[in-house]
C-alpha cells in the first residue's frame, strides 16, 4: 500500500513538472532573463503539493474537466514567487532552497526581486486563461477571487507582513497564529477550496474543505518548525536554524519540540477527519495529508 502510494505521488508529482513547464513562458526575446529565472525557480523540484491537493480536491468532489490545469500552474508560481521574495535579502537573507542556489545568487538581487514580480503576475494571466477553455464555466470567477485574496494582504502577504514586522520579538500565541493561518495555510486553503469550487461542491462542502485545509496548514508550518530545528541539512536542502538565526518565535520556541510533535498530529488527524466526514471518497488524497504529519522535508 505504502509503496503504491509513493509511486502514485511519484507519478503525480512528474506529471505536475511537465504541466507547470508548459504554462511557462518560452525563454526569448530581450527579456528572456526574466523566463529563465522563473523556469529556474519553478523547476527547482518543489514537492508540488498545493496543485496536487488542488487536483485531488477536485476529483473528491468528481471535477473532471482540463479547466483546472491553468489554476494548478498558477497556484505553483505564487507559491514559487513567495518562496523567491522571501529568500531575498531583506527578508529570510537565504542562499540556498531545495539544494540549489536561489535565483537572486545566479542572477543578482534585482532579478530575484523581478522574478518573483513575474510570478505573481504571470500567475493571474495563467488562471485567467481558464475563460479560454471553458467560457461559460460559473465556477471560474469564485475560484479566481479565492486565488487571488489568499494570496494576498488577508491571505498570505498579511500573514508574512506580521512575521516581518515581528521578527526579533516574543509574539503572543494569538499573534502567531495569525502569521501560521495567512503565511502558510491560506495557500493550502485556497488550493483546496479552488479544487472543490471548480468542481461544483456546495457551498457547506466548501467550507468544510476549507477547515481541513486550515488545520493542514498549521499543521504543515508547525513540521516546518521542527525541521528547521530537527531536520537533515542534506534531505531538506538548505540549512538548519534559520528561525533561531533571525529570531524568529515559532511554535517550537513557544511550546518546545514534544508539544509540536503532539500539535502537527493533532490538526493533521482533525484535517483528515474532516475530509473523510464528506460523503465523497478520495484515498490518495487522505494517505496524501497523512504523510504529511512524518514529512521529512
Ligand atoms: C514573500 C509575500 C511573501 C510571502 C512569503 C511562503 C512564505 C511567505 C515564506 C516562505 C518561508 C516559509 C517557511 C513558509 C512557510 C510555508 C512553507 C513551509 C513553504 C514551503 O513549502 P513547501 O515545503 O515547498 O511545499 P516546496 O519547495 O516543496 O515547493
């Protein structure tokens, strides 16, 4: 079971590669510095998972139509663009992610700054393309909202604004889930969400897809907390103690290693519950957020 899930992930995480490559832009032109820093990034070997949550959303839900390819894509180069801005100097100040060099070390601040700019906004032009496929689609202009607020300042840019902000300070828990729920889950919830919008669930089930989401994504960055403390340098591909580097207060640093570990298995098991609540099945979906929970990078 384990090993059949590992290659199904495997094969749909390769078919993901080959999709997202595809919505990006050709490298040419006088500009084509600007295509072959985000193709680097996008194609540095991410694990997907936000547009495979998406897909697999969709399918609990019966979606099974091409209209969700341009959202997948899309959602892939936000989530690319928010990790290359915070690489950036003036944020996290990292040099390296998955094992290679971030695109400002290759090609210089100003064109990691630019690449990530490119993202975003190429992202909106990817998603709007769903009008193309399928014109008359009443689902698309939700899902577009729902992409586009997650991401941004109630979303995800609110959520890394705070965490900015109070950097080198002793947050309050509540001002630390604040920055949890937007910088890290409001992706993941605007993946799933996206996923059962476009597939046609009613609006309860949306909901309900979008606390599940929630949870995993609390879930997700408290396990990212531990591997920032506990994790191999060589599987997650850049360095370790990166949060203590830039005095950053994490669930860890709060509540200690143990009370993390009991945490990211509680509200990944209250996600998965949630899930399987719904009078839908998808099993790779539910073996997908229960591999989470021991995810090693
Ligand atoms: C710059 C507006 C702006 C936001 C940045 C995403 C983010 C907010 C910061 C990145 C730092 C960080 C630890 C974010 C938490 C979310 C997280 C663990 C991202 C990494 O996601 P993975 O593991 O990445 O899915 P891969 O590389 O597998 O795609």
């Amino acid at each position: 079971m384990e090993k059949e899930f590992q290659e199904q992930l495997a094969a749909k995480v390769a078919r993901m590669d080959e999709m997202v490559k595809e919505y990006l832009p050709k490298e040419e032109g006088y500009q084509k510095t600007i295509f072959s820093a985000m193709q680097y990034s996008v194609l540095a070997g991410g694990k997907r998972l936000r547009p495979i949550l998406m897909e697999e959303t969709y399918r609990l839900f019966g979606g099974t139509s091409t209209v969700i390819e341009p959202f997948l894509a899309a959602m892939e180069m936000i989530h690319t663009y928010s990790l290359v801005h915070d690489d950036l100097p003036a944020m996290d100040n990292d040099e390296y992610r998955l094992g290679k060099q971030t695109p400002l070390v290759v090609n210089g601040e100003a064109m990691g700054i630019l690449a990530g700019d490119a993202l975003l906004n190429y992202a909106y032009e990817t998603a709007l393309t769903a009008f193309d496929r399928e014109p008359e689609n009443p689902y698309i202009p939700k899902a577009l909202q729902v992409l586009a607020r997650e991401a941004g300042v109630y979303g995800m840019v609110g959520g890394q604004v705070v965490d900015v902000e109070t950097t080198g300070q002793k947050q309050a828990p509540e001002v630390l889930h604040f920055i949890y729920h937007r910088k890290t889950a409001a992706l993941l919830m605007a993946s799933m969400k996206i996923g059962a919008i476009l597939a046609g669930a009613e609006e309860a089930y949306q909901k309900q897809v979008e606390k599940a989401a929630e949870e995993l994504g609390m879930a997700f960055q408290i396990q990212d907390d531990l591997l920032d403390v506990l994790g191999e340098e060589a599987v997650l591909g850049k360095p370790i103690g990166s949060d203590e580097k830039n005095e950053k207060t994490t669930y860890v640093s709060l509540y200690g290693i143990e009370a993390a570990r009991q945490e990211v298995e509680k509200r990944s098991r209250e996600s998965v519950a949630l899930i399987q609540a719904l009078p839908y099945e998808n099993d790779f979906l539910v073996q997908l957020m229960l591999t989470l929970i021991h995810r090693e990078k």
